[in-house]
C-alpha cells in the first residue's frame, strides 16, 4: 500500500508537495533535519552512496539541490516525523495515529 492511499483511508488531511518539481530549502531541510535526527536520516536510500563524506551544512545544500536526493514521502503525525513508508515507518505511523488527539 502506498502513503497516498493509506493516509485517504485514514482520512485525514494532506498537504502533498511534488519534491522533485519544488525542492525543499536548505531553511525547511535544516528544520527537518532537527526533527528526524539529523541530515543523514533525510537521504533517500538510492542515493546514500553518492553522499558519502558529506556532513552538516554540506549535506544540507546537496539535499536542496535535487527533491530525489530527500527520502520520501515526509510525513509528520502527533508532532513526529516518520520518512519513507517501510514497514517500521509504517508501523510508527500506525501507532501515532492511534494515539488520542
């Protein structure tokens, strides 16, 4: 099942961004970045190689360059964020769901 559809049957609201077409800024990556545990976790998984050696403000300017580089989808639920939609993200996002609002 993909992000898209698990979050209609959820039924909640999306904001949806196309991160190729409109990259995230150095200013939201950095944002993004606090809340995930930092820049590394943002790297999509295809692309890790390629970023090899890069740190901090340096990692944060390669991401800005290219919304392919990020991993995705970006959700954020309960005031966490959760990357990618595998399994363990999934599950995370589940129980965040779940939680009383």
């Amino acid at each position: 099942m993909k992000a898209r559809e698990f979050l209609a049957r959820k039924k909640l609201a999306v904001e949806e961004r196309n991160l190729i077409k409109q990259p995230l800024t150095a200013d939201e990556l950095r944002a993004l970045a606090k809340k995930a545990g930092g820049a590394e976790q943002l790297i999509a998984p295809k692309r890790r190689a390629e970023a090899e050696g890069l740190s901090g403000e340096e990692l944060i300017a390669w991401l800005a360059e290219d919304g392919a580089r990020v991993r995705r989808p970006i959700i954020e639920a309960g005031g966490e964020l959760t990357l990618g939609f595998a399994a363990d993200a999934q599950e995370k996002l589940q129980r965040l769901l779940a939680q009383p609002r």
